[in-house]
C-alpha cells in the first residue's frame, strides 16, 4: 500500500474523537521512525494517547479494545503499528 492511501494522524484524530470524546488526544505518525523495517510497507506506525471518562473503572485491555473500535475503518487501508495510552481523567497529570 502507498504512503498516500495510508490514514493520516488527522484522519485518526478525527474517527477517536467522534467514537469516544476524549478530554485530551495526541496523536502522532511515527511511521518515518520505522522506514526500513518490514512492517512499514504494510502500513504506518502510530502513537495515540488520549484521556477519556468512558475508561472509568475499566482495564487497559479493554480500553485498547474501544480504541481500536474506534479506528477499525482505518485498520484496512495501512496501520500497521498503534501504540496506546489510554488514562482516565484521573490518571492523566495535567501538561
């Protein structure tokens, strides 16, 4: 898949917070870190960290779960890579 059919940091901002609302979101296309690397031709790498209420009293697996949801009509079209932090608002410091 080329580079310009793979989903833009924009377009996954933009599915997350329509899915889930977040408090706080920052997403970023680390995809230039890992040219080279097997895995980049089959798509980008992206970090995702987002503050989000509807984590309250929830597990990480699950919400890495309602993250991926959220992104699943990008997951086609060339991510490779998600990594994710996902806190309550109680766990985030403030920045």
């Amino acid at each position: 898949m080329s580079p310009e059919q793979r989903p833009t940091a924009s377009e996954i901002r933009a599915v997350i917070e329509r899915e889930l609302a977040p408090l706080a979101l920052d997403v970023t296309d680390d995809s230039a870190r890992h040219a080279g690397h097997a895995g980049a031709r089959q798509g980008g790498h992206f970090s995702v960290r987002l503050v989000c209420a509807a984590f309250r009293g929830r597990p990480p697996l699950e919400r890495h779960r309602m993250v991926y949801r959220a992104v699943a009509p990008l997951l086609g079209r060339g991510i490779h890579a998600l990594s994710i932090i996902a806190q309550t608002p109680d766990e985030s410091s403030p920045t």
